[in-house]
C-alpha cells in the first residue's frame, strides 16, 4: 500500500532543536537523490525556509503541517513511507500523528520518553498497527536505543557463542558528557505535571513492566535504583541514571514482544557508576542530588522556579561545541546462562541527547523506509522492529560502537 509515496520520509519538527540536527544529518549525510526522497516539515513556513536555508538547500520540499490541524496531518501521512518526528512534548502534540499514521498506512519514529504516552499510544493502536503490517516505533534516541540495542547486540552474541541467552543484564553508565535541550525538559515537567494531576501515573511510571502487553506487566525485576549504594556488580558506587525508567521497561517490552526469547525469568538494570573510593561515593552523592532536583521540581514549588530558570527554553539546547565534545560510554555486565560474566560496551560519539540522537533517528527513519526487516508489526522498540540492520547502520554511520567482551578486545 505504500507503494509510489512521493517520499521516503518527512521529518516533522524540523524547525525545532533536535529536527533540525536530523535535518542536517540526512542533507549532510544523504544529500537529495532519488535514492532517499526526503521533505522537512514543521508548522511555520518562514521559519522554515529559514531552517532548510541554513542546513540544506530549496531542493529539498517543505510541508507545513500543525498538530491541531487533523488534515494537515492526514495528507502528511499520505504523502511518504515514514514519518519521522521531532515535535514534543508528545503527549501535548503527538497523539493524533500516530492515529493518522496508522490510519493511512504509514511507518511512523520518534523520540519520546514519556512511558505513560506511550502506554495509551501502545493500548489505542497497537493492534490496528499490527494488523496493518505498520512500525510505529518510540524511543528512537538516547533513550532508549543503546540500551535495548545494546541488550539486543549482547543476547545475539551471547546465543552464537554459547548456545544460550544471558539470565540478566546489568547496565551501567560509566561515562558521559552533554547537556538539555527545552523540549526535552519540557517533555519531563509535562509529564510530572500530568503525574501530579492524575495520581495512577505514578504507578505506571513506578511499574517496571508498564510497557509490556496488557496482561503480562509483572516479572522478577524491581523498581529502578532509587538511591546511591555500592554496587558488586560493576565494585563501584552507583547512583540512579536519569534514563532508566525509560530503557528499563523498553528493553522488558522487546524481551515480551520477542515471545520472551530471553526468557520469562531474564532480569536486565540500570544505574551509573563513578568507581570506588570516598571521592567516587561523594561524586554519585552529588549526580543523584541534581537528578533529584528535576525529579522534584513539582508544579507550584520554589524548586520548580529555580528550575524553570536554570534549564533552556523550547527551541535551544547544547552549543555545537559541547555536541561536538560529547560522548558517552556503558557497560554491559552479562550473566550467561553458567554465571559467569562478560561485560560489554556501547559507546557513542557527539553528545547523547543531540549530537548522537539525531544520527540515531535518522538512521532509523531511513531503515523503516529502505531496509529488508522482520515481518514483526505494531508500537515496537527499535530492536524489535529493526533488529540487525539497525544494529548495522548505527555502526557504519552513526558513530556508536558495540562490544562482546571488553577483556578479550583491545
Ligand atoms: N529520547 C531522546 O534521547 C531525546 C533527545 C532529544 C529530544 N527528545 C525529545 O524530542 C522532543 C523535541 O525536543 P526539542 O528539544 O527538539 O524541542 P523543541 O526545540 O522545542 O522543538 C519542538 C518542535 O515541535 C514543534 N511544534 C510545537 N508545537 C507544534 C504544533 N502545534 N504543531 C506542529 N509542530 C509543533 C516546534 O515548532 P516551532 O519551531 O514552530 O515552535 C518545533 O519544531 C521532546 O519531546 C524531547 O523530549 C528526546
């Protein structure tokens, strides 16, 4: 049914801070041919062109489409194989560009973290997605795409070189440097604010198998790390990772929708590690207490001003220098079904939330567009609905590294 779309993707948003990084990643990377055909599209047509003149050249067509207007949408969705957005909060503008998607027979990725959006998106379109042979797939950024592709890349070796899946993943974030954009400090309060109004949020924010079919949202793993400890498995202070409430309950969904391939008992946990040491223990002390700000930065408080304050507005992020400078490093401690351990790495160059982010979302993008993929379908997660050729393109282009066993490398 998709045959004969004029595009292969439109990325919607592109006038905002993370669409135009994509924009300038697919022009850069990809220039226009008739071997990927690609449109920008955002809601306001000057400050459109004013974008596509600063990262592209008017080769490439512009699409105004505006979140409350059903019809621009509809004929958005009609027009390309894939769309790809940027426009966030998605729970304030996203919802009605899946339905419109799944409707008119379109692939669909996004950036969001927001996991109780993407419970209603999961419950309301699922199925119609699944049935229409469509991927619509969230959390194609930092979060949570090193996590479930790094689980995904570490069970497919573990499984070659040993006959069997590992019992339990455990990841920890051993280094990293970038910084926050608007939208995505934004995408956080909302959904605080939505918590604080409706209380049931919390519990699926608190489930750690709120992703998983309905049904099926229980197993043997508990609520992320909550607090600084040491921690034997990586024999390092630990504090909590600002991203784990996401990655933990994608990486959950792709063990579920797999049929548990990894098995129903498999465990997987994340947290970030600063070594050992009183200087390491007083360095995840001080990670947490500014996590905890943002956690606790509750609509109506002191805390939320002076947060408010700090933090950039919709529209601005990190300079091009502290993307440039970025980069991040996690390791993987393996259990393998003999319990001993292997532990592997996932790194990324640029900074995480931008700079490698919108490398990671094209890239996605253009697999939902071009590549051969499994005939799994519905809301998926990337490993889910991309699998190998994903695990390929992040490596050949995006600049993300993946490593078995870092003993055994050099
Ligand atoms: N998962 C990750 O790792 C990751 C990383 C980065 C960002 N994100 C997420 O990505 C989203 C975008 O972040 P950002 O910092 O790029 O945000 P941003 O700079 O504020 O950009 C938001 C975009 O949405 C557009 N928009 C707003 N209201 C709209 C409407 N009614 N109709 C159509 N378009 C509308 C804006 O258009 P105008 O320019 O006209 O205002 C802009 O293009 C956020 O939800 C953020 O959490 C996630």
């Amino acid at each position: 049914m998709q045959e004969n779309r004029e595009f292969d993707i439109i990325l919607w948003g592109a006038t905002g801070f993370t669409g135009k990084l994509v924009a300038e990643y697919l022009y850069k990377t990809y220039g226009n041919t008739p071997d990927l055909k690609w449109a920008m599209a955002a809601r306001n047509t000057e400050k459109l062109e004013k974008v596509r003149d600063e990262v592209a050249d008017d080769t490439i067509p512009i699409i105004i489409a505006d979140s409350k207007n059903e019809q621009s949408l509809i004929e958005l969705s009609k027009r390309t194989k894939v769309v790809c957005t940027t426009v966030g909060p998605y729970d304030q503008y996203g919802s009605l560009l899946v339905k419109v998607c799944v409707e008119n027979d379109c692939h669909y990725c996004d950036l969001t973290g927001e996991v109780p959006w993407m419970v209603k998106m999961i419950n309301l379109y699922h199925d119609m997605a699944s049935s229409k042979k469509l991927k619509i797939v969230h959390t194609c950024g930092f979060d949570s795409i090193p996590s479930d592709m790094g689980v995904y890349f570490m069970q497919q070796q573990a499984k070659a070189k040993t006959g069997h899946y590992a019992k339990q993943i455990d990841m920890r974030v051993k280094a990293f440097k970038g910084g926050i954009s608007g939208g995505t400090y934004a995408s956080l309060a909302g959904m605080i604010e939505n918590a604080e109004e409706d209380k049931s949020i919390y519990g699926i924010l608190n489930n750690p198998y709120s992703l998983n079919p309905e049904g099926e949202q229980y197993g043997p793993d508990q609520k992320d790390l909550q607090k600084v400890v040491f921690d034997k498995v990586s024999d390092s202070w630990n504090y909590p990772f600002v991203m784990a409430g996401i990655n933990t309950k994608v990486v959950r969904r792709s063990n579920a929708l797999m049929d548990y391939e990894y098995g129903k008992e498999f465990r997987y946990s994340e947290s970030a590690m600063t070594g050992k040491g009183i200087s390491n223990r007083m360095k995840a002390t001080a990670a947490a207490a500014s996590m905890a700000m943002l956690m606790l930065a509750k609509p109506g408080t002191f805390l939320k001003r002076v947060v408010d304050k700090k933090t950039p507005k919709p529209g601005e992020g990190p300079s091009k220098e502290e993307r440039e400078n970025g980069f991040y490093d996690m390791r993987l401690y393996t259990r393998l079904h003999d319990d001993t351990t292997v532990i592997g790495k996932v790194t990324g160059d640029k900074d995480p939330g931008y700079g490698s982010t919108s490398k990671m979302l094209a890239e996605v993008a253009i697999a939902l567009a071009k590549d051969e993929l499994s005939d799994t379908y519905g809301l998926l997660t990337p490993s889910v609905a991309m699998g190998d050729a994903l695990l390929k393109r992040l490596q050949d282009n995006a600049g993300l590294t993946f490593t078995y066993d870092i003993n055994e490398s050099t």
